[in-house]
C-alpha cells in the first residue's frame, strides 16, 4: 500500500540523527549547535498517535500559488556541488501544463543566468547553465498529462568558503531576473570545520505538518536541509487531482500508478523561503518512482533537483556525495536497480562506493540512506551492501 509518512521511516530517521551526533533533540530546548558539543545520544521513541491522517495544503493555499508574471523565476533553490567552493542555483520559468492536448515549453527560449557576488550591489560575476523541460505522460485514455514549466540549473564555481553571497537568477535579456536572494557557503572541507546546524527530513510532503515543521527549521536557522526521500507525494493523487492518504486504498482500478504533477510545483512555491538561502541536498524515495509511458521512472525527481553527481564521479542523481566542512556526505538512493540511467547500474554503484569509501581526506564520512533494505544486493552476498551502515 502507498501511504502517507512512515512510522519505521521515522524511527530510522530517528537512528541516524543519534548516530550522526550532529544535533541532540531535546523536548524543551531549541536544537543545539554542534560546537557546543559533544553531546550524549538522546532517542525519543516514535509517537504512534501523533499519526492521524495528513492534511494537504489546497490549490488555493496563497503559500502555494503562482505569484509571478511570464518568465519570472520561481521555485529558486540552493544545492551543493561536491565541495565549497561551487553550488548550483535553480529555478523555474513559466507556467506547467496539464490536460489532454499540451504543448511543451522550449526550454532554449530563455537564457539561464545567475549573477551574484560578496555585495548585494553589485553583483559583478555572472554565470550560465542549462535548462530542461520534462513531461509526465500516460498512455490511458482519460489521464491528463503534465509538461513542466521550463527547469534552470547553473553551477557557480570559484566561491570562498564559510562566505556570504547574494544572487538573482533568470533572463536579463527579457528583463525575467528574480529578487536578490543570498546565501553562505559551507565551511572549508577539513576536520576541523563543521557547520553548526544540519536540519534532516524525510517524508515531507506538503500538508498543514510540513508548514509546522518548516517553521521550526527555520527558526533553528541550519546551514544545510538533508531531505530524504519522499518529497511532495504527488503520487497519491489521480491526475485530474483527485487525492487520497492511501492510493491503492481508494484507487485500484487505475491501470497506471497515477500522479498529479502540479503537487511539485506548490511545493517548489512553499519551500522557496527556506531553500532559497540554505542548500538543499534530496535523495528519492518510493513515492518518486512515478511511473509513466515507456517505463520511465523518477522523472520529476531527477529533473527538478540539481545533483553533484558528475562533480563527486557518479553518473546518476540516485548516489552522489558532497563535502560539508569537514564532513564528507555520501547519499545513497535505493531504487537504481529499478531504473535505466545508466548501464550495468549495480556494478556502476559499487565501484563509485569503493572509490568514496576509500576517501578519508575530510575527516567525517556520513551515509544517508533511503531504505537500505532495498538497496542492490552483490551476487556473493545475501544482505544488501550498506544495510548495516
């Protein structure tokens, strides 16, 4: 069955906070920062009646609503590239589609720009990147198909670490630039230096409980989001909108896993507050498979978010790794086997795997991982690679 949140997912979640030692949960305090540290390990044991049934944020929710005009930039957001002195800046232009008859935007008919410096003004270095438009089709008579407003990624390179920037992105030739919008690098990459806070999620969605919980990690002010897995679940829902805290519950009959596309979007417009300015690193979960024609898989998932991947010498957005300070991520999805990203995926993994586990430079080296029961298993082995990290 396909539900909303988890409750073993929020104990796992729970157990690798502890492990991390990066933050120490407490009842009555705000979340300390990991220089006041060490801290002794805290587990608070998962609240089953906290449950309930998950309210989703409406349409017309203004949080979630479309504020601005043609080509203006929206859904800005802040990635990491593999060390601290490069992140990736992305955005949205122009409106998606859904319907029957959709023609999809050409994404080389706006530029992708990113001007940013030290200053707010002036913003005297200037950077371009790529743009791409994706589509989420069904081959069922019935089902409304979506085409995304067109998708920017640009890397800016040659930053100083642990430093303030500011930026504005968009198309300065059509006048489409966004507001000014800042944000700080990471520290340098060593092990000595860390960064203060590190806010971890997972099965976020876009319900009244996400507004609470995205309200208390900005209040804690982190330096950097890691969101694992099961961003917007738009696969809850058919494509005409119709939605449901159990999919297979109350829509069996459907001959594909439907999705509702535009569920992205509102929750690219609602997270844009926070990860405008602080770096946002995701890795998927079941709710981003997202099945559509010709057996594609995790389109939306790997289109919307910008990836380290060929910057840390992988090949696919579901592993990569990144440096943070003095702690060196390595990000381990647990679907490859399921998709065509690249070839000979599991051998590709693990030989990406032996090169970063040999790779002890930084000083921490932390795994995030989504479902390690699922993750490919080797021929000679009878339990998953990293089941037990």
């Amino acid at each position: 069955m396909e539900f909303r949140g988890c409750s073993v997912f929020a104990a796992f979640l729970i157990r690798t906070l502890v492990l991390l030692l990066l933050t120490a949960f407490s009842v009555y305090a705000e979340i300390p920062s990991t220089l006041d540290g060490p801290f002794q390990p805290v587990t608070v044991p998962f609240d089953v009646s906290l449950r309930g049934n998950a309210v989703d944020l409406p349409a017309t929710d203004s949080r979630v609503r479309r504020r601005v005009k043609g080509f203006e930039p929206e859904q800005i957001s802040v990635s990491l590239s593999a060390s601290y002195d490069s992140v990736w800046i992305s955005w949205i232009t122009g409106a998606f589609q859904i319907g029957y008859n959709i023609t999809p935007l050409d994404p080389t008919s706006v530029a992708s720009v990113v001007r940013y410096g030290k200053l707010r003004f002036p913003l005297n270095h200037e950077a371009k990147g790529y743009s791409l438009v994706y589509n989420q089709l069904y081959p069922f008579e019935g089902l409304q198909n979506y085409t995304s407003g067109i998708i920017h990624h640009v890397r800016l390179a040659g930053l100083k670490p642990d430093t303030k920037y500011y930026y504005r992105c968009g198309d300065p030739s059509i006048e489409a630039l966004s507001g000014i919008y800042s944000f700080k690098t990471m520290p340098v990459s060593g092990p000595s230096s860390y960064p203060s806070r590190i806010a971890v999620m997972g099965d976020l969605g876009l319900t009244f409980n996400t507004t609470t919980t995205i309200s208390n990690v900005i209040r804690n002010k982190p330096e950097l989001v890691l969101l694992v897995g099961d961003v917007t679940y738009a696969n809850l829902y058919l494509t005409n909108g119709t939605g449901s805290d159990c999919y297979s519950c109350s829509f069996s009959e459907t001959p594909i896993h439907e999705t509702y596309q535009p569920r992205w979007d509102y929750w690219g417009r609602f997270m844009q507050y926070l990860v405008s300015k602080v770096p946002v690193m995701v890795v998927e979960g079941n709710h981003e498979i997202e099945p559509q024609a010709g057996n594609q898989t995790f389109v939306a998932y790997s289109s919307r978010f910008a990836f380290p991947s060929e910057e840390s010498g992988s090949s696919s957005t579901f592993y990569y790794s990144f440096n943070a300070g003095g702690i060196h991520f390595i990000m381990l999805g647990a679907y490859i086997v399921i998709t065509n990203q690249v070839k000979n995926e599991t051998w590709a993994l693990w030989t990406w795997h032996r090169n970063q586990d040999s790779d002890g430079k930084i000083g921490d080296q932390i795994y995030i991982v989504r479902q390690p029961d699922k993750c490919p298993k080797q021929s000679t082995r009878t339990k998953c690679w990293f089941a037990d990290i």
